[in-house]
C-alpha cells in the first residue's frame, strides 16, 4: 500500500515538473520564467495636486481669490466658496454654508438626506458647528482640474436649491422620490 501511494506521488510530481519545464506555446523560444517587457510604455504619472495646482486651479476660474496655502475664499455665482486643503493628510474640501442647523425642520432634514443617495451626486449636505454646509471633499493628490471645477459646481448648485430641488447637477441618480416618507429596505431584496 505504501509502495503504490509513493509511486502515485512520484509519477506526480514528474508530470508537474515536465509541465513547468514545456516551453511556452505563445513563445516558443522561450524559458516559461522569461518576462517580456512591455510593448509600449506605460502612461507617465500625473502630476499630484498640491496647494500649488488649487491656487492655480481658482486663479483660472477668478482673479478675486483671497487667502492661500491651504485656505481659500472665492465667490461663485454670489455664493461664497471656501477651499481647505491638507496636503499632509492628503485632503481637500470645497464648502459653502447653507443653512442654520438649528433651524432646520425634521422634514428638510429629510430631503438633505434623499438628496445625498440621489441628487446631490458628488457633493453633499453635512452639519458641523450648527452649520448645515453644502461641500465636496476628495483626495487632494488625485484630484483633477475638471473635478475640482465640477466639485465647485456642485457645491453652488447644492447652496442654492436647497429647499427647492436640493440638486447639484441637473442629474438624478437612481431616481426616488425625494418627498416621499423614508421605507425600510426589505432585507430578502438587498443583493448583497
């Protein structure tokens, strides 16, 4: 039995073996460990986002901009706009302010929140120091002059359809009804 169960093992290991040593159907002439560089080269890397590049970026969109390294004012459509980043931590934020926090109706609470999962798209409403903001935050390095320009877009677009369409674009995501009252998903629905 020991015999029969060793041999398997032996006759195993020299089909593995035969199959790493057959040369590479697609490159005949080639050891299966050769690596083929690349045919072309890759993409150059873009260039990172820093404070540098978003003092660039507003200065394209106004000459009226205040501030700098790190912290930006800017008026977009009479909508005050104010731009943080922290290169350390990699971040930024776009942000206007909207409304009193404390003001704020259980109702309008409700719609922010609807918005945010289908209107809002990239920016969002939030609440901080009994502020409710209209913002865009995203990864600084990454970050794209066409996003930064939507993302200033948007937050103004958030500002001023608050308590109308709370829209930051003319773009819904997924439709809803945004007045509807709020439903609980039904857990045999979720697909994940």
């Amino acid at each position: 039995m020991f015999a029969r169960s060793l041999s398997a093992i032996v006759v195993v290991a020299l089909l593995f073996s035969l199959t790493l040593a057959a040369p590479n159907e697609d490159r005949p002439n080639e050891s299966p460990d050769a690596v083929t560089p690349p045919k072309t080269k890759p993409p150059a890397e873009p260039a990172k986002t820093n404070n540098k590049a978003i003092d660039g970026y507003l200065r394209a969109i106004t000459d009226a901009v205040q501030g700098g390294n790190g912290r930006w004012g800017i008026v977009v459509d009479e909508v005050p706009v104010l731009v943080v980043t922290d290169e350390k931590a990699d971040r930024m934020r776009i942000i206007t302010p909207v409304a009193d926090a404390a003001k704020l109706k259980p109702a309008d609470l409700q719609k922010m929140m609807a918005a945010n999962f289908h209107s809002a798209l990239d920016a969002r409403y939030a609440i901080s120091n009994g502020q409710v903001w209209s913002a865009y935050i995203h990864p600084l390095s990454p970050l794209t002059q066409a996003q930064f320009n939507s993302g200033i877009k948007q937050v103004v677009a958030l500002k001023k359809t608050y308590g109308t369409t709370y829209s930051s674009l003319e773009i819904v995501f997924g439709g809803g009804d945004q007045n509807a009252e709020p439903k609980q998903p039904d857990p045999e629905k979720v697909p994940f």
